[in-house]
C-alpha cells in the first residue's frame, strides 16, 4: 500500500483506496486551478505517482486592472472597479466631472460621478439604511476658486446639493447583486456603514480572504458528540454518526465484522452455490458532497487485488445494486481491472443518497467472488 492522501486545501480528494494499481483523484473548487497531478497511481514500490496537488486561487485582480487608485473587487471570473472620488470607468480610467458637484465617494463599475447641473437623485440605488445614523453622514465642503465642493468619504453617496446635502451609506451588497457583477460573498453579504462583511452558515468558518467558507471538520477537532461503537463522519456544515452493521445470517449466508467498515463472510458450505453467489465482502463508505456538484464527476473507484502466490481474476463485471438512485449515477470501466461510479445528474442538498457497487470477478469466465461496497453520500444545502 502507499501512505494515505489528503484533499488539497480548497479542494476535494475521490478515493480512499491505497493499495497498488489504485487511483485517488483530486479537483479544486470554485473559484481555484488545479496545480500538480489530478490523478496519482499507487505504484508497486509502494510510492504515488505524479506531483503533489495543490489548488490556487484563480485571481481576476492580480493584473491590477483598476487604474488611478481604484479598489479591485473580486469574484468567480470577474471582477469590478470601486473608484476614487475624481475617477470613473470600469477600470477607473476616466476622469470624472468635478466643480460645485455632490458626488459619489466611492464608484462602482457602471456608476458615474454627477454634475451639479444634473438633476441629484434623491437617494442612490442601493443605499443605506437613512434612518441609522451610522449609515449617513454630514459631507466635507471646501470652498475652491469661489465654489464651494462637496464629497463624501468611499462607501457613501451624496444625496442632496452642497452643504445641504447628506451622505448616505452606499449597499454594496444590493448594488452587486442587483447589478449583476460578481459575487462580494460567497454565502451571505452583510451591509456595513461605507463598507460590507461577508458571513457564513453555522458549521462553515470565513477564510482569510475574507469572502470564501471552508467547512469546520467537527470530527478532527473532536468537536462531535458520536457515541463508542460509532464512527464520526465530516459533513458540509456538520457531521454525522454512522455505526456500520454487517447483514444478518440468512440460510448458509453470515458474516463477521472485521473492521469497523468491512464484513467477510464466512466460508461456505461446498454445496451451497447461493452462499458462494453471495457478496464475499461488504464495504461501507461515507462521501460529502456539495449540492449541485459538477456532473459527470468520479466518486468512487473499485478494483481487485490478487492475495500473494494466487492468480488474481482475468476479468471484472461492474453494476449498481438495487435502485439506481433516480438515475443519478453510471458505472464504467476506467481500465481492465477498475471500475468507477460516476455523477452524471447533479444532486441538490440537503439530502442523504445511497447506492450500491458490486463488483463480481471471473476467471477464465467461471465466477468466482462478488464484492459489495455500500456507498452513502451526505449532500451539503450549499454549493460550497
């Protein structure tokens, strides 16, 4: 066997196999490129193949595309500009109309500085809470070359002329959502005065970057209250107490747990071919998904390995038992001796899916062994 993988930070692992010939592969999420190899091979020498994965940010700001002081704002695949007071444009490029005007503290993407020979709006799309006072403000007013000029500080718009007026806290979260620019927040955009914060759902912690939510792995950090005799399972937002059990004796057919995720059966009778028919191990594992996760995407994998001086099988069938879970799933063959289970219709969250892989081996076409791997799958109400 080769040591045991982890999923890179901002990313996700498929496969907990670590035996020779078996594959685990690695995906990013949203937002981040994969660096490394996708896929790595357990050599027989007992080492991966390929390079270390690891997931970077795909960062729409790291061109500096904002000119002239402006802020970049990023989200997935798009970014937009929070100007200066004298600046305008998508990319703060233009200079904008100055002199006796009120004008806009901060700009973002298509909003332009007005004139004072326009008409001043009373309030701005997506503006604050007015009757908070932290979320308006008296303006600065300087007298310039016999006219006096007005501003507000970034993250406030002047409502009202001249001294007169009133700054009023600009909605970033309104303003993006509303304008169809990139996302402030990956889950939840908390209004601020002049500024936002974003938030996460319980069970979820803020990055440092300050938009994104990684999922709190309440089972490493011992944070789950699952009782001896149950095993911890890390789930979006949470996690989930499951306690395996091996299927009770039905005729010549019993098995004995062996691990606290798998159960061999016992040796059968020479003339009771439904006992030989019968799953020769049962395997449980336990997937946390995203909702609407990507399709077609690769679960879980399945393949065999020969005990030492015995001829492995020459051939391998692969099918899902039982119900097929709504279509949701296909089995294929990735090469001769594996075969995968693989998404092809997206599942929403919250909901626990569960499906069944067997995976019977023949030898010169004669049957020789069924394996049962029980794969249940905890899908997360987020797509994060």
């Amino acid at each position: 066997s080769c040591p045991a993988l982890q999923a890179p930070t901002d990313g996700r692992k498929f496969g907990s196999k670590y035996l020779v010939e078996h594959e685990v592969h690695f995906t990013c999420d949203p937002g981040f490129q994969l660096r490394g190899s996708s896929t790595r091979l357990c050599q027989a020498n007992g080492t991966w193949s390929g390079q270390e994965p690891r997931c970077e940010e795909i960062s729409e700001c790291s061109s500096s595309p904002c000119q002239n002081g402006g802020t970049c704002l990023e989200g997935p695949g798009h970014f937009q500009c929070l100007c200066p007071q004298q600046w305008a444009g998508a990319t703060c490029q233009d200079r904008a109309q100055t002199g006796g005007c009120p004008s806009w503290g901060g700009e973002l993407g298509p909003f332009r500085a007005r004139s004072s020979s326009r008409p001043v709006p009373p309030a701005p799309p997506g503006r604050g809470v007015p009757d908070d006072a932290a979320f308006s403000r008296q303006p600065r007013c300087a007298q310039v070359a016999q006219t006096q000029q007005c501003s507000c500080d970034p993250g406030f718009h002047m409502s009202g002329t001249g001294a007169g007026g009133l700054c009023q806290d600009l909605n970033e979260c309104e303003v993006f959502q509303r304008d169809g620019g990139p996302r402030l927040c990956i889950h939840s955009c908390v209004n601020l005065p002049g500024s936002f914060r974003c938030s996460c759902p319980p069970g979820y912690a803020l990055l440092g970057d300050g938009k994104s939510c990684e999922d709190i792995d309440e089972c490493s950090l011992s944070q789950d209250n699952c009782t001896d005799g149950s095993s911890c399972i890390n789930t979006g937002g949470g996690f989930q107490c499951v306690t395996p059990r091996c299927p009770q004796p039905s005729g010549n057919v019993s098995y004995v747990q062996t691990s606290p995720f798998q159960c061999e059966r016992n040796p059968c009778p020479m003339e009771s071919r439904s006992c030989h028919h019968a799953a020769k191990t049962i395997s449980f594992h336990y997937l946390a998904l995203p909702s609407r996760l990507r399709t077609p995407t690769p679960l879980f994998r399945m393949a065999t390995a020969a005990a030492p001086g015995r001829a492995g099988p020459d051939s391998l069938r692969f099918g899902i038992a039982g119900r097929n879970s709504r279509g949701h799933f296909v089995v294929q063959r990735s090469d001769r001796h594996t075969g995968e289970l693989v998404l092809v219709h997206t599942l929403q969250g919250p909901q626990t899916v569960q499906v069944d892989v067997d995976m019977a081996e023949y030898l010169e076409r004669v049957f020789q062994a069924k394996h049962l791997s029980k794969i249940t799958l905890f899908v997360s109400a987020y797509e994060f």
